[in-house]
C-alpha cells in the first residue's frame, strides 16, 4: 500500500504555492501538548501553531464552544448584521484592557493595516493632511501585507516586492536617542512590540517604551502595540503593556485569540475610534460566529489570575532550565512568561530540523535564535523533557 504521508506530501509538492519548507511528516491529531502524525509519532508541540495555540489540543470548553456554533447552523452573516459573540467578545476585550473599543479581523497582519489606517485617519480628521509616517524599528515583523510589510524592515522580505507603502520611517530598536530623531511632526503612528517575536524574542526596556509614549504624546502621534505574538497572557500577564507602566493608543491581537480559529482584532480609545466612520474599513468574514464564540473561551479562561500566575510559574522555569544548558552553541537566553528564544552560534534551523528526530517541535526566530512559544498550559514536566531532548540536540550538533 502507497505511503499515506508521502502521497499527501506529493500532493502539497504539486499543487500548492511552494512558499513554506515542511518537514516530511503529516500531523493528524493532537492532544494536551503533544501533536501525533500519520505514522503515530508523537511531537512534544514548543511551537502551538507559532504561538497560537494557547489551550492546547482538545480543551473541552473550547470545542464545546465550536460545536455550540456548528449546532445552530449559521456559521457566517457577515457584519452586515448584529450577532452575540461579536458584540459579547468586544465586551469582554474592552473590560479587560485600556480599550474603549474593537475592531475584529481575520489575522494579525490585518490588524496591523488596520492599525496604521486608524493612526493616518486620525490625523486627516484633525486636518493634519501631511502627517503620514509610521516609525517601525529594527528587527520588528508587523506582517506581510504591502502596509505591514513596509514597516517590518527586514530585505529579504520587503526587497521582492518594492515599491512598498510610503511614509515608513525606520529607528533603532531601544534606542530612544533613534527614536527621537525619527519621531516628529510629520509622524502619524509609531508602532512596537513590547517584546519582538519573529525578530529574534527581543523584549524592550521600559525606559524605551515610556520614552515612545512620552515622543507621541509630544508629536500628537498615536502609539500603536503589536501584540499578536505577546499578548493574551503569552508574557505571564493578559497583556504585555502591563508589565511596563505605559497604555498605548492602539493594540493589535491575533495568533492566540480564537484558539486556533483565524481571528485579528484592533483595540483602540475612543479618541482614536472616534475618527473612523461606516465605510472607512471593514471585512466580509470578520467577527463571524464561530471565532468570536470560540475567542470568549479562550479569553475568559487565560484572563484567570491562576492561569496567569502558572504561565509566570512555568515560564520562569522555562528560563531557569535553558540558562542551566552548558553548551558552546548558546549565546544568550533571553524572554518572558512562555515566549522564549536562545540565541545560537549555528542557524536555529538546524536544530528545528533535529528535533524532529527527537519528537519535538520547535521553531526560529530569525537565523540564529531557536524560539520556544508552547501552549500556555505547558507544565514543569514538560519542560524537564525539552531540556532533556534539547541537551542531547546541541551535543550531537556540538559534535557535528
């Protein structure tokens, strides 16, 4: 009988866009923290659907939530019309942040384009027609749309698909002499992850992000948080923002919100959404049952106090048990809450592509930095194993 997994993979060869390198497996169940393939191997997940998958594989509330939608037998009515979780989840993300109100999408690249329109939109409303730029910094990934693409200044990204959107002003990540010079009259918005997933887990000083909100206030520019990555309790804390004593004007989310479902949002003050009007941005599939209905869960159940305190719990020792790891391979340990990454002296693909031999799955951050962002229900057994399998991987890639 032909190979099940080969004939899958020969189909994806054959018929789908090649711009992602997948391993040669086929994932088909999960549960807990642990994803099982074709072949009935097992892979211990620090990856979550790059940090998506914030309960896990099969939490019960959660699929109870999804078949409670499927059950109804509506799916999608668009936002032409009022719905419940859409106006419940809004609820919930405005009672539980700085925000007065929410704007969904369907992913965090889209949030962003929806965050920059609202800095611009802003500004237009006050008749500052000029005032057009969006500061970015080194290192940062907002997305892979043309407007997000413009200010995650990375060449290999960006250089294929030139000219992008105008006005992007780039400045030094936690330099606020950088940030000075690049923040002015003309700036619009300044966006920033607290702590930078794809540019390598580069969390930033308080003295930086204090600094920004300190130069928007000045500049009447609108300060914009990327936390798709860092947010909804990845850092130990609902939101990364909390952590350092400063409210943005606008916070993207996406990756873990919905649990796996494909969900964005745009949570911004009312002085920023009071510029937008019916017609300035919207989305057929935004908000639709099934991931608002889903998100609820998921939201509900990390914004728990005991749940939080076992991701700093866990988190901690997540970062206790790298920093321990004698190898020459290891540069730095750096992170927070569960998202964490070690720098290397070797490219991190290397070692991703080991850990599939090891039964774990990991992922990059960048060239040089293996990036850990399990499921946010991780336990201390768990990460006794990573560091058990991980020792072995750098001494066989040591020994190379």
């Amino acid at each position: 009988m032909p190979n099940k997994a080969q004939n899958i993979i020969d189909l994806e060869q054959a018929h789908v866009v090649q711009s992602y390198v997948r391993p040669p497996f086929v994932l088909t169940r999960g549960e807990g923290v642990t994803l099982y393939d074709t072949d009935g191997n097992a892979y211990l997940d620090f990856v979550a659907g790059i940090a998506v998958n914030a309960l896990g594989y099969g939490d019960p509330e959660l699929t109870a939530a999804i078949n409670g939608t499927l059950s109804t037998g509506v799916i999608h009515v668009s936002n032409l019309y009022h719905t419940a979780p859409h106006a419940e989840l809004a609820t919930m993300l405005c009672e539980k942040s700085f925000a007065d109100r929410v704007l969904f999408c369907n992913s965090g690249a889209e949030a962003n384009e929806g965050a920059i329109k609202f800095a611009r939109k802003v500004a237009y409303e006050k008749g500052k027609t000029d005032k057009t730029e969006i500061v970015t910094f080194t290192n940062a990934f907002h997305g892979r749309t043309m407007g997000s693409l413009a200010v995650t200044p990375k060449e290999k990204y960006q250089k294929p698909f030139a000219p992008l959107m105008p006005g992007a002003v780039l400045a030094e990540f936690n330099n606020i002499d950088s940030a000075k010079a690049a923040i002015g009259p003309k700036t619009a918005g300044v966006i920033v992850e607290p702590l930078q997933g794809e540019g390598g887990i580069n969390p930033a000083t308080p003295e930086f992000l204090q600094a920004l909100r300190a130069l928007c206030d000045e500049h009447d520019a609108v300060l914009i948080f990327d936390e798709i990555q860092c947010g909804v309790g990845r850092t130990g804390t609902l939101w990364a923002y909390e952590q350092y004593n400063v409210t943005p004007d606008i916070m993207t989310l996406a990756k873990p919100l919905a649990g796996g479902l494909p969900i964005g949002a745009v949570l911004c003050t009312e002085a920023v959404a009071s510029a937008i009007k019916p017609g300035d941005h919207g989305s057929t599939f935004a908000g639709g049952l099934l991931v608002t209905g889903a998100a609820k869960v998921v939201l509900e159940k990390v914004s728990q106090p005991e749940f939080l305190a076992n991701v700093r719990e866990v988190g901690d020792y997540l970062m206790e048990r790298l920093a321990e790891i004698n190898s020459p391979l290891i540069k730095q340990v750096r992170g927070r809450g569960l998202m964490a990454g070690i720098e290397l002296t070797i490219p991190a693909v290397n070692l991703v592509k080991a850990g599939f031999e090891h039964g774990l799955l990991t992922v990059n951050a960048g060239d040089n930095v293996l990036r850990f962002v399990p499921p946010l229900v991780m336990e201390k057994q768990h990460i006794d194993t990573l560091i058990e399998k991980l020792t072995v991987m750098l001494e066989e890639a040591a020994n190379a």
